[in-house]
C-alpha cells in the first residue's frame, strides 16, 4: 500500500481479513487502502460499518475531505468520543 500498489495491497487485506475477520486492525487498513486508491466511497462504506466505532475515524475523515464533504469530516468523533 505505502508503494502506491492499492491492487495487491488490497488482496492481501483480503486475505487477511478472510483468516480474522473480526479484527479492526484488518478492516481499518482496508478503508485506509481504498483511501489511498481514491476510493473514497469505498473507504466511507467499510468504516460506516465497522462494529468497533473506535478505529477507522482517521480514515472517515480524510475521504470526506478528499469528495469535498466538509460537514461530515467536521462531524467525525475523535479517539475516544465514539460509543
């Protein structure tokens, strides 16, 4: 993913993400790689779903800034102000 290689990065979450698929850590990367492939909607749809409401903010609020969707970045909680 840091090689801009968004394709095969995004195989391999899958990959892992097929071995555990509970763990966030995984999930988290996903939408950070789709952040980075410019796929924001993608990005948006994976942390919008994600059961620990935890992680993924980063991620949430850098595609909203990248479409352009100011309001909803600004809406995004902080480390610690979700659930």
């Amino acid at each position: 993913m840091e090689l801009g290689q968004f394709e095969l990065a995004g195989a391999e979450f899958s990959k892992a993400q097929v071995l555990n698929p509970m763990s966030p850590m995984i999930t988290e990367g996903r939408a950070e790689n789709f952040k980075g492939a410019r796929r924001y909607d993608d990005a948006i749809n994976i942390v919008l779903n994600m059961p620990d409401k935890n992680v993924g903010w980063l991620a949430l609020a850098d595609a909203y800034v990248f479409k352009g969707m100011y309001q909803e970045a600004i809406k995004v909680p902080a480390v610690g102000e979700c659930d």
